[in-house]
C-alpha cells in the first residue's frame, strides 16, 4: 500500500497553514494524486507549482477519488460555475508525461513540499466574500445574454457536425458492404414506429368512441321508455283517483 506525504499550503505568516495529502496513482506510474485540495487553489495554480518536476500532460479535479479520472469538461464561464470548485475540498489528480518526474515531485514531497500563496491570490473570506457572492447572485443582463449565446452557438455547431458524421456513417458502407447504425438512425426508426403506434391507436381510440355513442344513444333510449311508462301509469292511476272521488261523492245536483 503507498503511503501518503502531505503538501503544505502557506498563505504567508498572518495565515494558518492547511496541509493536502498526496501519493502516486496505484493504476498509473506518471500521475499523481492529492488530496484536501481547498477551493482557492486552482487547476492552474498546482499546474503552476508541480511543473518545476517535469512537463505535465494534464490536471484534472473532481468530487471524490475514483480509480479512473473522470472526464471533465474545462469551464470558463464567469456566471455558470462548477459545483466542485466552488464550494468543497476536492481531489486533484496530475499526469506527468515521464514517471521521472513523478519521482522526482513524490521524493520532493517527503522531504518537506511547501506552497507558497503570494499575497494577491489569498482568496476573499468574511464580508468581502460574501459582498462578491451576492454580486454574482445579479449578473449583468446584457453579458449573461451573451454568454448564454456564444455557448448555444457553440452547441449548435457541435449538434450540427455530430449529425453530419453519424449520417456519413449511416450513408457509407463498409469494404463487407455493411452499413454502420448509428445513434441518428436508430432514433428515426424508433420514432416512425412510435408514429405507426399511435396512428393505430388513434383509430381503435375513435371506433371505441363510437361504440361508446351508441351505446349512450341506446341507453337514453330506454331511459325515455322507463319515463313514458310511468308518465303512463301515473295518468292512468290519477283517472282511477279521480273516478273513485267522484263515485264516493255524496251531493248529486243530476
């Protein structure tokens, strides 16, 4: 099992120290992994510190460690943060072109790494923080739009490319004579089925509405029946009413 060395951060002397732990990547003998990386210490910033041992082919940061380093997309925009550098210690994994440099940055770290931020780049704490994150909270209109406009723009063009290529995939075949079946096609041929589906089901829905209209024009039918026959009999049973009063009437002028 490989031991951890821990790296410390110094803010100067008005500041107390925060130490990260690091080890060599078990998978991997050009990458390094550290942990506790605080939020004010950026990708560019341990970029900056670890390139003095040898060139780095990438740093990439995420939530929690994995066996394998997560993909993640650089983001540059002022109004749609990451979660993860902004609010919680992360961990930091850096590749190192050579496993020299590797060893030459781990052996520098048992012997006693120290970082050094300068004044100017000890993040906001207390009130300015604060003041700056509620700024953030209302960004300027007219910026954001742009923003939100440059990226879809960007969006669209990928959108657009990726559908070139599945549909040049789609179209050529192989040197077999097969054809590749992309994402796009399974997709159309999903959605005429789906089509076929409810085009099927629209006709059972309106023959069964039908029915149904029948069946409500038979049942109204009867109901009138049901309240002629006792329209009917209520007649009939207030003539033998009356023909009983009359019978039972004592004064007779005819």
């Amino acid at each position: 099992m490989t031991s951890f060395e821990w790296i410390k951060v110094m803010w100067g002397r008005n500041y107390a120290a925060h130490y990260m732990a690091c080890c060599p990547h078990l998978d991997s003998d050009t990458m390094l992994l550290i942990l506790g990386v605080p939020v004010y210490l950026t990708d560019e910033r341990i970029k900056d510190v670890f390139v003095k041992y040898g060139a780095i082919t990438s740093v990439k940061s995420q939530e929690k460690p994995s066996a394998v380093p997560k993909y993640h997309i650089p983001n540059s925009s002022k109004f749609f943060r990451d979660h993860i550098s902004d609010s919680r210690f992360r961990c930091t994994y850096i590749e190192y072109e050579v496993p020299d440099s590797l060893q030459k940055c781990f052996k520098h770290a048992k012997m006693g790494l120290t970082i050094d931020i300068s004044e100017h780049n000890v993040p906001l704490t207390g009130t300015k923080k604060w003041v700056s994150q509620y700024k953030m909270r209302y960004p300027d209109e007219d910026e954001l739009r742009l923003e939100c406009e440059s990226y879809m723009k960007e969006f669209d063009e990928r959108e657009i490319l990726k559908l070139q290529r599945e549909k040049e995939l789609f179209e050529t075949p192989d040197e077999d004579g097969w054809v590749t079946v992309t994402k796009s096609s399974k997709i159309s041929t999903s959605n005429d089925y789906a089509a076929e589906k409810k085009k099927l089901y629209d006709k059972k829905m309106e023959r069964k509405k039908k029915e149904m209209l029948h069946l409500y024009s038979f049942q109204a039918r009867e109901k009138r029946k049901e309240a002629y026959a006792l329209l009917k009999q209520k007649f009939q049973e207030d003539k033998e009413k009356i023909a009983k009063m009359k019978a039972a009437r004592k004064f007779k002028p005819y």
